[in-house]
C-alpha cells in the first residue's frame, strides 16, 4: 500500500539523515491525514487511487510555487520547491508523453462525436489518464485536437 510506503520512507529518510527528503515525506502524510479527516474516512484510511490524487495535488502546488518563484526572480527557492515535487513524483505513476496522451484525447473525441464538446471529452479523458496527464496538459491537448477537427 502507498500509505505504508510513504511511512516506511519516511523512518529510512529519518534514520539516513535526510532531513529535507523526510519533511516532505511528513508533509504528504499531513496532507493524506488531512484528505481522509474531510472524507470521513479517517478509520479506513485513503485506497491508493485517492492517495495517488492527493500526491498528485502536492505536486501540482509545488510545481505552481515553483513558477511564482522564478517570475519572482527566487530561483533558490523555485529550486527547492522543484527538488521537493521531485521527491513526490517518485510516488505517482509515470506520467503520459505527449503522443499518448493525443492518442487518448483523439479516441475520446471520436467517441464522443461530431458534436464533441471540450467539457466532456476532458472529463473522459482525465478518468481514463487518472494522475498519468495533469489537468492542464489534458485541457490543452483537448482543446488543440478540437481546433484541428
């Protein structure tokens, strides 16, 4: 399970004397701990689908700090928020190249129809793609593929 992992990684960090690494280790437990307390799951806990979502969710945050810290002119800061997604990114599944994902943005929307609209097909897609495609990169994707139809 990819809870257990993240504990288990975290001792290891702890024990190796990666300080930097087990914070951020700490903080996706937080984060996890704080998802299953708002779905009134917290005696169950989180399956791995929905803790790969709230990983996934972290790294989006530290991606986006990343990009404010660098318009900003902090890179050492962008560097590190970049170095924590890095971390992250080792837990979630590898993410789909650009020619998957039009692969699967162009079987949706021959799924779909002529009458294909981007809401949908982008909700199609993203529950095909789960944590694989980030969101942005779907909605781009799908709108370019209906600008080309």
């Amino acid at each position: 399970m990819l809870k257990d992992k993240l504990n288990q990684d975290i001792k290891t960090a702890l024990l190796g004397g990666e300080k930097a690494k087990a914070e951020v280790l700490k903080s996706l437990k937080a984060a996890i701990l704080y998802e299953e307390v708002a779905l009134k799951v917290r005696a169950e806990g989180l399956n791995d689908a929905q803790v790969q979502i709230v990983l996934a969710r972290e790294a989006k945050k530290r991606a986006d700090s990343a990009a404010i810290y660098q318009q900003a002119g902090e890179t050492a800061r962008a560097e590190t928020e970049l170095a924590e997604k890095a971390i992250i990114d080792a837990y979630l599944p590898k993410q789909l190249t650009d020619e998957e994902l039009q692969t699967i943005v162009t079987e949706a929307i021959a799924t779909a129809g002529a009458n294909a609209q981007m809401g949908p097909i982008i909700g199609a897609v993203k529950a095909k793609v789960g944590t694989q495609a980030d969101g942005a990169r779907i909605a781009a994707a799908v709108k370019a593929a209906l600008l080309q139809s």
